[in-house]
C-alpha cells in the first residue's frame, strides 16, 4: 500500500494544469469582449447613417482589427500566455486614448463610459492575481 504525501498530490505540474482563472482576469476577458463587440457594432452603425466613404472603410477596417487583437488577447491570456496579457493592456490603453480623442474633437461624451470600462480592464490586468495566474502558468 502507497501513501502519498500532500507535496506529491500538489505538485507544481499539476497545481498549474488545473488552476483556474482569478476573478481579475475573468472580468477583465468579458468586459474586454464586450466593450470590443459592443464598440466595433456601433462603429459599423454611426459609420454607416451616412454612407460608406474611403475614411470609414478604412476606420472601421482599423477598429474592427483593434477589436480583433482585444478578442485574441484574451484567448492568450486565459491559456496563460503573457504577451495575451500585454495584448489587453494595449488593448485598454487603446480604447481610453481613442475615447479621449473623441472627447476632444467631435465632443462625443457618450464614449465617456467607453474609455471609463477600458481602464477598469486595464487596472484589473494589473493586479496581483492576475500577474500570479500568468507567472503561475509559465
């Protein structure tokens, strides 16, 4: 008969291939999907009330491939990669600059909420148990 003591059971392979997320990283994912959805779907619909022109191909080609790379960022991340960390982060930072720029040139006070949500992303990417969960995974 075998006895296993508890550093066999929770050893360090198997610690990290069953860990979960922390609750940081799982909010800051569904926010960041959803502010990236939500985003890209209304700049498809305000783009388009007055038509498409060459400018709004090419700002909706641009923010819908941002979108895109806050959408596969997350994915990274939730497998424990450190550049889908990152990913986020410049993703967040991203959508608080733009929504500054939007504030400061069309006056566009709904975006407010925008830039308000980018940085709870940011700020929740930068706390303690999301950094352990990405280190713990490596």
């Amino acid at each position: 008969m075998t006895t296993q003591t508890n550093s066999e059971v929770l050893s360090p392979e198997r610690r990290t291939a069953t860990r979960r997320p922390p609750a940081t990283v799982i909010v800051a994912s569904v926010l960041t999907v959803l502010l990236a959805s939500v985003g890209t779907y209304g700049a498809i619909y305000f783009s388009g009330l007055d038509g498409y022109g060459p400018v709004d191909a090419t700002f909706l080609s641009m923010y819908g491939y941002l979108s895109l790379i806050g959408i596969v960022s997350v994915i990274a991340q939730f497998r424990g990669s450190g550049i889908g960390q990152a990913g986020v982060i410049a993703w967040g930072i991203f959508m608080a600059l733009f929504t500054l720029v939007k504030l400061v040139t069309i006056q566009e006070t709904e975006a407010i909420s925008f830039g308000v949500v980018a940085l709870i992303v940011v700020a929740l990417e930068l706390t303690p148990p999301t950094r352990r969960f990405i280190r713990s995974r490596h």
